[in-house]
C-alpha cells in the first residue's frame, strides 16, 4: 500500500528541481506535506461558466476524478479535531471543499452531485442575504445540513473586514455566528474572511467571538499552523484539471513557501 508520505516522496525530486529547491531539506517538506491538508475553495456551480461560477459538467469532473484519486472530504468536526489534536485519526488523502457566498446554486447544483460521489462540503454563508433572490434560504441550509453538509460564518454583509472599526468587525462575527446558530440549532465554529480580508486583531477578535479556526484566500495546502488563516485554492472555470490545480496552486506554493 503506497502511503501518504510514499506518494508525496515519489513527485518530490522532479518539482524541487524543476522549482530550483533543491537547497531546502527534503525531510522538512515533506513533514509539512504530510501533515497538510488541500482546501478547495468554489463560490457557484451553474450552466454556464463565469467569473465565479464553474458549469455542473466541470464540477462533476472535478468530484469524479477526486473521488477516483481516492480523496476523502472532512467535515468541520474532523477539522476542528485536527486544529485541537496534534495527530488526529484522519482518511487517507483528506481534503475539504468549500463554498463561499451561500448562493442557491449550491443547492440546486453543487448538493447533488456532492451526494453522488459521496462528497462532504462546508458553505460560509452572509447571513445578512439568506434568502435573498438567488441565496440560500434558512430551510434549504437545514437541509442540506440534514444530508450532512457543514456552514460556517461570511459575515453578514460580505464587507472586507481589514477595512472595518473594530467594533464593526465584532459585529459582523457576532451576529452572523448567532444567526446561523439560530438557523441550524448547533453551535457554528469557523469563518470564512469575505475576499480574504483581515487584520491581525481581526484574528484575535473572532477567537473572542467563539470562532476556532477561521478560512483565508490565500493559495497554498492548509497546514494549520495558525488556525485562523487557513489556506485554500480557489478553482475557476478557466483552470485545468483538478489534479493540476492541486499541483499548482496548492503543492508547489506551499513548497516554495
């Protein structure tokens, strides 16, 4: 059986070289490889693909193919886990899928093709657009939470946080977290920083709100080595395949640091 460290030791010689790391200890990568974890980062799945959005064959592409990669998704109590345990019992090749936005095409289009290979996802709702034409409502977030998705915090009015007064900032984390509390009747845990946005007292203030761990935009596998500016990799309609968006956005800039 070809385990995680295996594999990643297998595809490490070619990238350091080709990316010129051949300086950097190969022992101290791949212990941060090993103990990292991709993030995928989607905002809409529809027909037709735009800025944000990716067309449902692509995304069935992308959830086919991880799926016969054999990726396993965590849900937030297996990630919350992995933030409060050193070496937590995790799958073989984990991975996370998130949403951001809580449009209604992640019910109408992402849920099902989730459930069809057997996907888990996490969705970062604005609280303040729930139910808004084209967002998710307050009954179709119960139901996907019932099928066994997960939702975090986006705020609630989606405003860059970096920019905000402190007390705005406490706020916007306050009262999404509780609005989605009320909305799904169990406690929410994780934020997702709207456009990646944040300071380092907008850190702080979300640990003071209850959040532990909280998701940034900035490329690069997780590795949790600060719980609260988690890393992910956006994928947009125009990338290659998901297995070249792991490679590129995810492995070679975490290696390159």
């Amino acid at each position: 059986m070809i385990t995680r460290r295996r594999f990643i030791t297998g595809g490490l010689g070619a990238i350091t070289a080709l990316f010129g790391l051949s300086l950097v200890p190969e022992y101290k990568i791949i212990d941060q490889l090993v103990n990292s974890i991709p993030v995928l980062l989607y905002h809409r799945v529809g027909p037709e693909a735009d800025d944000l959005t990716i067309s449902t064959t692509r995304f069935e592409q992308d959830m086919a193919s991880l799926a016969e990669e054999g990726y396993h998704t965590l849900s937030l109590a297996q990630v919350a886990r992995r933030l409060q345990e050193q070496q937590p019992q995790l799958p073989d090749k984990p991975l996370i899928i998130t949403f951001d936005d809580g449009y209604l095409d992640n019910y109408t289009n992402a849920l099902p093709v989730l459930q069809k290979y057997s996907m888990k996802a996490s969705f970062y709702i604005i609280t303040g657009m729930m139910g808004d034409t084209d967002r998710l409502t307050g009954a179709q977030i119960r139901e996907m939470a019932a099928a066994g998705m997960d939702f975090g915090s986006h705020t609630v009015t989606h405003r860059q946080l970096a920019e905000l007064t402190p007390q705005e900032v406490a706020d916007e984390l306050h009262q999404s977290k509780f609005a989605l509390e009320q909305t799904l009747g169990k406690p929410v845990n994780f934020i997702a920083y709207p456009c990646g946005s944040y300071r380092p007292d907008t850190i702080q203030a979300a640990g003071q709100a209850g959040y532990i761990g909280g998701f940034s935009t900035q490329c690069g596998l997780a590795m949790f080595n600060n719980h609260f500016t988690i890393k992910r990799i956006p994928v947009f309609h125009f990338d290659r395949s998901i297995a070249y968006v792991l490679l590129r956005k995810g492995l070679i800039p975490s290696m390159l640091g």
